[in-house]
C-alpha cells in the first residue's frame, strides 16, 4: 500500500528575528534571516534555493503572488547586508495557467529558469505543467508552458521540479498517472522550432518498482543516466533506483537497492546526491545512507548516521548536498532539535565512521522559521548554507535563511 505523508503547518504570528546564535560544545553557527515571507504578494515556500553566477538566490512559494497562484522570486544581496526580493512571475489560480510550483527552479546555459506547477495548465485536464521563465532586457520575465499534463499515461501533478542536462532536456517525476496509475519519469527535448517533445522514461508499478516520493529530486550521473528513491517496492519499504540511457532510445529501470525495513531503515525520502567517487548518498526518516557501486554492477549499502530524535532531529525530507571541498554532507531535519527540526553536518572521518554536527535548532517560538521542509540547502563558495522554511518568520510564513557552519 502506498505510504504518504502530509505535514500540515500551522501558520502563527511570531516576532521576528533577524538573526539567531546557538553554541554547541566549543563552537557557535550564525543562523540568519534573509528574508521574511510576508504572505501578501508570496508564501510557503516548498522547495531549496538555486543561486545564478552572481549570487542571486532564486526560489518558489506554493502560495501567494499576485494572482494567489504561487510565484517565482529573486533575492538580490545588497551592499548593507540587506536582500531584496523581486517577483518575477506570479501564477494565476484558476485561469488557465498553471498554479502551486512546489519544486525549485533551474537554469540553463541561456539564463531561462525552468520548473514545475503541481496543479493548472491550458490543457483543461488541470493537472499540472513544467513552464520556461525568459528574461528580458526590461527586467520582465515572459512564462511559457512547455507541457501541460493530462493525466491518464501522460502523468499528474508533478509535486517535485526538474533537473537539466548538458543537452538542455529536462527531466522530473509526476506523482500519479502513467500505465500503472503511480506517477512516471519524464523527459522533454527541446525542439528547433521552440516546440518541447515528452518522451515517459518510466511509469510506475508501486509492489513492483515503487512510486514517486512527494516532493523528491531525480540526480544524473555524467553517462546521461537518471536515479531516484520511490516508495512502496517489492517489500514496501522503498528503493532506489537507475534509468538507464541506452544507446537504442529505450531507457531500462535497475532497482540499486531495496530497503528491508531492519537496520538498514526504510522509507528513502527527498533524493539523492553524487560525491566525486560516483558514490550515492540519501537519506530515510531515520537515517542517513550510502550506496557504493561494486565492479559486477551490484550497489553496496551502508547506514553513515542513525537519527536519535528529540534534540538531534528526525526525518530529514530533502535531499542532502555534497560540499567537494571538504567531502561534508549537508541536509535538514523537520522534526527534532528544539521541535522545530535542524540544519546538520555529517563529516567523514579517517576510520570509514560519520561524525554528526548540528549547525542549527530551530527555535520553540518558531521567530526563526519551522521546519525546514522538503527543499534542499544550497551552499556558496565560502561555504555557507541557504535554505527555506515553509513556515515561522514574523507572519508565519516562512524565511529564508543563511547558516554560517
């Protein structure tokens, strides 16, 4: 049976901090607010945060903007310490256009910002679209919807964003339709005459193969070849799995590994991510894992760090990043800590073990966000962390957030 699970936030009026310091043994990490969601022209952020060549941060909220649909924003660094916040394109609810992008955004070579929206489309069906945003010289940025889903095998509400090749064909999942009813992975080419082809890499068969996980992120290797984690699966307890690109066209589903529900926990959650090795690391609600490829083509598993809950955390739903210049792991809880769940650290040590550290405790009273939700941090040459809440900040509705390790 299909396991999902919804976090309902409530939203709460808080006084707001520009700024939170926690000491943990011998060191104190700088939390700090960028930015406060104000809930009138945006809010409730979903997603992680991608930075353009100038440090620009860009992101999506589910809700608000101008036409209630959810938006795309900027934030621009400024030279007192000061970010500003620039909507560049508001979803119109109910109107034919696509409406709740709860997935990031991405670039291409051009500058074009690429993403999904959960719900909407100019198809009628409603259910949900990948758009293109184009800059403009004026500062004005143009959507176009280059697929609109249809349910049935088309696939339905695509809850996660998209990741892009070298090529400039995007990938990403739906979390229904397809053949069997439990979502699919797709792909869209770029045609010469600016017209986009799906091609549907996989639909899936739940007892046999798992089905999409809310919210999670597909990850590329550099043979073109797409992975993810999906739930349910032969034992119910997730996989992760391969598509890999063939040199006919056909892509071929590979299970890396399926989880037993004992110590090697269950339940693979927010995606995956890549170290320099073509090591995979993920994570359960539980813990953290690695998946190291063997030279017969069988994947090795291994748990780096067990959760413990209450001030460590629990549940970590977004995907972990890979910083290569020290070989650290970052991610985020969304329980435990002071409640309101934790930004953390794993750092590999000499004899093969993981040593955890926690960089920040949400606060109780929620000032300095809660729960960091599903998006990914992102981190910038100096080594710094960025990242989202869906909720806390002075209205409840969420910040974004810097974490100085």
């Amino acid at each position: 049976m299909k396991r999902r699970v919804s976090v309902v936030i409530s939203r709460m009026l808080v006084i707001a901090a520009m700024g939170a310091i926690l000491v943990m043994g011998a060191s104190a990490q700088t939390e700090t607010i960028l930015y406060t969601f104000t809930g009138t022209n945006e809010g409730l952020p979903q997603a992680g945060l991608t930075f353009d060549s100038k440090g620009n941060l860009y992101g999506t909220t589910e809700a608000g903007g101008a036409n209630y649909g959810g938006a795309v924003f900027e934030l621009s660094p400024g030279s007192n310490g000061v970010w500003n916040e620039q909507i560049l394109y508001s979803f119109a609810y109910g109107v034919g256009d696509g409406f709740g992008p709860y997935g990031n955004v991405v670039f291409d070579s051009k500058g074009n910002l690429y993403g999904t929206t959960a719900f909407g489309g100019t198809a009628g069906a409603g259910q949900g679209t990948v758009f293109q945003l184009v800059p403009g010289s004026n500062g004005v940025w143009t959507e176009n919807i280059l697929h609109n889903f249809i349910g049935g095998n088309d696939g339905t509400t695509p809850f996660s964003g998209v990741i892009i090749d070298a090529e400039g064909n995007l990938y990403g999942e739906t979390n229904g339709g397809g053949e069997f009813g439990w979502g699919i992975v797709f792909q869209l080419v770029p045609g010469s005459n600016g017209t986009w082809t799906e091609n549907i890499l996989h639909s899936f068969a739940n007892e046999n193969d798992g089905s999409p996980v809310f919210g999670s992120s597909l990850v590329l290797d550099g043979a073109g070849n797409v992975y993810g984690v999906a739930s349910g699966g032969p034992d119910d307890y997730g996989v992760v799995f391969e598509l890999v690109h063939n040199p006919n066209g056909i892509w071929t589903d590979k299970a890396l590994y399926a989880f037993t529900g004992g110590s090697d926990g269950s339940g693979p959650i927010g995606g995956l991510v890549f170290d320099g090795a073509g090591n995979l690391y993920g994570a359960s609600p539980y813990s953290v894992f690695e998946l190291t490829p063997g030279s017969n083509g069988t994947w090795t598993e291994k748990a780096l760090y067990t959760f413990k809950g209450g001030t460590d955390g629990a549940i970590p739903e977004a995907a972990l990043i890979y910083d290569s210049s020290n070989g650290n792991l970052y991610g985020t809880t969304n329980t435990g800590g002071l409640h309101r769940g934790t930004v953390f650290g794993l750092s590999p040590r000499s004899d093969g073990a993981w040593t955890e550290k926690i960089l920040h405790r949400f606060s109780p009273s929620g000032a300095d966000g809660i729960l960091p939700g599903r998006g990914s941090l992102v981190v910038d040459a100096k080594g710094n962390l960025y990242g989202m809440t869906p909720g806390g900040g002075a209205s409840g509705e969420g910040v974004v957030f810097e974490v100085t390790p």
